[in-house]
C-alpha cells in the first residue's frame, strides 16, 4: 500500500511505495523527492530530511505523489532520550571509524611492506632495465612493487581522513550534554518562548475551531485554493500541542543541566550598575545597566575594549569587584546647542534645525527644538583610537542627524 506516515520515534516523514511506482515517476517528481527525503535501507523508505515542526515541504511533496496519509506510528521519545540516542549513535559512529581507520592503516602497511623490506638492496633500487626475459620479469616485479608503494600512501591518507571523522564523532558525543551556562539558559528560554507562543495559538485554532463547526467559513484559504476546514485547524491544533509537548521535555532536559553545572549563580539581586565582572565570551566587563532577565556591559580589555552589548546572567563567570566602579560619563552638557539636518516633506530638501539640551542623566541625554515636545536620547560610546574613545548622540535620523564629540580625559 502506498503511503506515508509521520513517525513520532524519529519526528519525520516517511514514504512507502514500491520500487516500481518510484521507477514510473516523472524525473521532475524524482527530484523532489530526493530534495527532500534520503532513502533508508532499514526503513525500507524514503525519510523526510527535516524533522518536526519543520515537514510542511515533505508534506506537500507527499500529497503531490497521491500517497494515502497512513497517520502517526511510534513512540515519542522526550528531549533526554533524543539526546541519548544522539550521544550513542555518535559513539557508535566514532567506533566505526576508529575501525576503518585501523583498516586503512593495516592496508597502507601491507603495501608498502615489499619496498619497504627492500630498503638497503641497492642493486634492487639502482639495477636498470635489462630487456631479456629475467630482466622484464625483474622490472615488471619492481614496477608492481612501487606501484603498490603508492598506493600505500592513498591508504593512509584514507586513515587519517577515518581518524579525524572518529575524532569528531567523539566531541559530538561528549558535547551532546552541554556545560556552559550561558548556552543553557538560552536553550531554556527558547523553549519557554516557544511554550507561551504555541499556547497562544492553541486558543486561536480552538476558536477558529468552534467557529467553522458552527457554520463560519473563513475568507482566507488552504495553499490548494480551499477554505480552511475542521480537519485542518485539527491538524493545527495536534502539531501545537506537540511543538509544546516537545518544549517542555526541552525545558525539563536544560533545567537538569543547569543544576549539574552548578546552576545561576547571578541575579540583579547581586549585580548592580558599576560592578567589574568576568564574561565567558568578552573577559573583564563593566556593569552599566541590569535588568530582568539580562545585563548591559561594557568590554574593559581586548580589541573590543570600550564595545558593549547585552548578556543574561547566566554567561557572568565571576564577580571581579563589587566596588561601584565609576563609568564614563559622556559629554554632553545641558545648554549645548547643536544643528542638525532634519527632512522637509514639502520642499523635499534637508534643513538646519537647531536642538538645546536641556536636561542630563548618565545615560540619557534630552533635547528641545523651540516649542515642540522634548526628546530623549541615548549616546553611544564607541572607541575612535587606541587609547580615545568618542561619544556619538543620535538627534534625527539620517544623514547628519548625529553629533560626535570625543570622550572628556579625566586626569
């Protein structure tokens, strides 16, 4: 019977037909199967190569051949045994390789072993060809021996192609548990996001639901040019509730690997606003902002010194100083005036506008153009050599919109 299924063991598509269906196919179909799908001699069919939520395409191509849909089979394994089964299909991997690697290596040896024993026989490397018949027969022998010297070499390259794939296989393995925190806690919050997106359109589809049950037809329709039916939202509905079945056993999994690396240490209950701390990825940082869920630094050492950008708390190391460290105070003084170009819709030219500010804190920097309302801006530090650094405010946007001036030097 031809038709495919979705196997919730591996979260993909699966095609089975016979070999004579897929021989009278058109090449155009052809290709798209094998675009999408890998044929698996173990399964006995063709395997979607993306995975769940990610199958609309085999879906699709599925319909096109006019398989029958033959529903789910198969036992949903949780996010640790998927990365269980990851980890040992990769150690498994890497012995194989191992063993092809060792293949290799025996092989290479076995071919180079007739020159190589010869070493020392200088007649057997010097004697030229002598065209009598023990003379071919000597220099038909050496030439296979050579020939097979060379190939030797192919071998071992072989071996350390093998060897190398091994290796990685290993990392593979042995990374399949991660151990950086900042890595964790990012995993942790997709799926937490991915939970609280997929609830909400669990509630959409249940409405949408109810609504064509009652004899609504919706003005939107299906990629086939049909409106939306029961069946389909249903549909919409089972992949939602997977997509959050899925996130929570990933939620669940990353939790456990918070807690065996120690979990978060940090919280903006002890990080404030000034504090020296050290990132995995940036080294010494200072503090200048903390928030909810994530902190804002500036790099203090290194190439990207006086650069900065945002890190949960989960990626700060240590505390290198609780000392409120005094941050660099930009430049901008109430009473500056600056001008700056601002477009004009009716005359389509760009035209001074002068700006006064009027009022100052350590990072927020608030200007007034005659009458109109007051604005607030924030300035950027960047570095402009190596041992400078400028501050850029941005008043309008576009050409000329910002202000740069260089960063005062305290003695």
């Amino acid at each position: 019977m031809s038709e495919y299924i979705m196997n919730n063991e591996t979260q993909k598509i699966e095609l089975h037909f016979s070999k004579a269906d897929y021989i009278a196919l058109s090449e155009d179909l052809k290709k798209e199967i094998k675009s999408n799908f890998l044929f698996s001699r173990k399964s006995g069919a063709w395997v979607s190569r993306a995975k769940f939520p990610n199958l609309w395409r085999a879906e699709a191509v599925a319909k096109k051949l006019g398989l029958e849909n033959g529903g789910k089979v198969g036992k949903t394994l949780t996010f640790a045994e998927q990365m269980e089964r990851k980890a040992q299909k990769a150690k498994a991997r890497a012995a194989r390789y191992d063993d092809k690697s060792e293949k290799a290596q025996d092989r290479s040896e076995a071919l180079q072993k007739p020159i190589n024993d010869m070493h020392g026989d200088i007649s057997f490397f010097t004697q030229p060809n002598i065209n009598s018949s023990a003379g071919r027969a000597f220099t038909n022998r050496r030439n296979k021996m050579f020939s097979a010297w060379e190939r030797g070499f192919e071998e071992f390259k072989k071996s350390e192609y093998y060897a190398e794939r091994a290796e990685v296989a290993r990392k593979t393995a042995a990374s399949i548990k991660p151990t950086d925190k900042g890595f964790i806690d990012r995993r942790i919050k997709d799926a937490e996001k991915t939970i609280k997106a997929q609830k909400k359109n669990l509630e959409l589809y249940r409405e949408k639901l109810e609504q064509i049950e009652k004899g609504k037809v919706f003005n939107n329709y299906n990629y086939n040019g049909k409106p939306i039916t029961a069946e389909t939202v249903q549909g919409w509905i089972e992949d939602a509730e997977m997509m959050i079945e899925n996130a929570i056993n990933k939620s669940i999994y990353y939790h456990e690997c918070l807690e065996e690396v120690g979990g978060v240490e940090f919280s903006k209950d002890n990080i404030k606003t000034g504090y020296i701390v050290e990132i995995a990825r940036w080294g010494k940082c200072r503090v200048v902002g903390t928030g909810k869920v994530n902190i804002s630094y500036e790099i203090m050492e290194g190439g990207a010194a006086g650069f900065g950008g945002k890190a949960t708390y989960a990626e700060i190391k240590r505390i290198i100083s609780a000392e409120i460290s005094q941050q660099p105070i930009h430049p901008f003084k109430v009473g500056d005036i600056y001008t700056v170009e601002v477009w004009n819709g009716k005359t389509y030219e760009r035209e001074p506008k002068e700006y006064t500010v009027t009022k100052i804190t350590n990072d927020r920097v608030t200007l007034k153009s005659g009458e109109e309302r007051a604005i607030s801006r924030k300035p950027r530090r960047f570095r402009a050599g190596a041992n400078t650094f400028s501050w850029a405010l941005g008043i309008v946007d576009g050409l000329n919109g910002t202000i740069y001036k260089k960063e005062e030097v305290t003695a």
